[in-house]
C-alpha cells in the first residue's frame, strides 16, 4: 500500500513538472508569437516607407523633367519672338537707309 502510496506521489510530481513544462513551453511560444508580430509590423513599416519614398522620388522626376520641357517651349518662345523683332528691325533699317539715300 505504501508503495503506491509513493508511485502516485512520483507519478503526481512528474505530472506536475510536466505541466510546469508545458505552461513554460507555451509561455515561449507566446513571446516568439510576439516577436515575429512585432517584426511583420517593422517590415510593413518600412516597406510602406520605401514605397513613400520611391513615389516622392518618381514625383521630384516628373516634376524636374516638366520643368525642363516648360523651359525649353518657353526658350523656343523666346528665340522665335528674337526672330521676329530681328527681322522687323532689319526691316525698318532697310527702309530707313532707301529713305535716307532718296
């Protein structure tokens, strides 16, 4: 009798240590849950960060190469209307000199 008196105590202990394991085991468990949370929430973040970035980037493009093509209409503009007065100046001069030399 005192012989299973002492198998269900060993028996009860190792229970109980196991149980402890267990309780340990997931006690793990929940903080590698955790941290791999925690990392998926910091990839996302830089992810998001990235892709900020890369479309400020393709906007900062576009707005330079807008710029660009709007400079050079406006220096196209500028060299027709140089043309232009070139060309009407050299105009009234010509008509200047006739009437100079009648």
């Amino acid at each position: 009798d005192s012989q299973i008196s002492e198998m269900t105590e060993l028996v009860n202990k190792k229970d109980l240590e196991l149980q402890q394991a267990n309780a340990q085991l997931a006690e793990k468990e929940l903080e590698s849950n955790q941290l791999n949370i925690r990392a998926t929430e910091s990839e996302a973040f830089y992810k998001k960060m990235a892709q900020q970035q890369d479309a400020a980037q393709q906007t900062r493009h576009q707005q330079d190469a807008d710029a660009t093509t709007q400079l050079q209409q406006d220096y196209a503009t500028k060299c027709e209307q140089l043309e232009m007065q070139r060309v009407e100046l050299r105009k009234t001069c010509e008509e200047s000199l006739r009437a100079s030399e009648e």
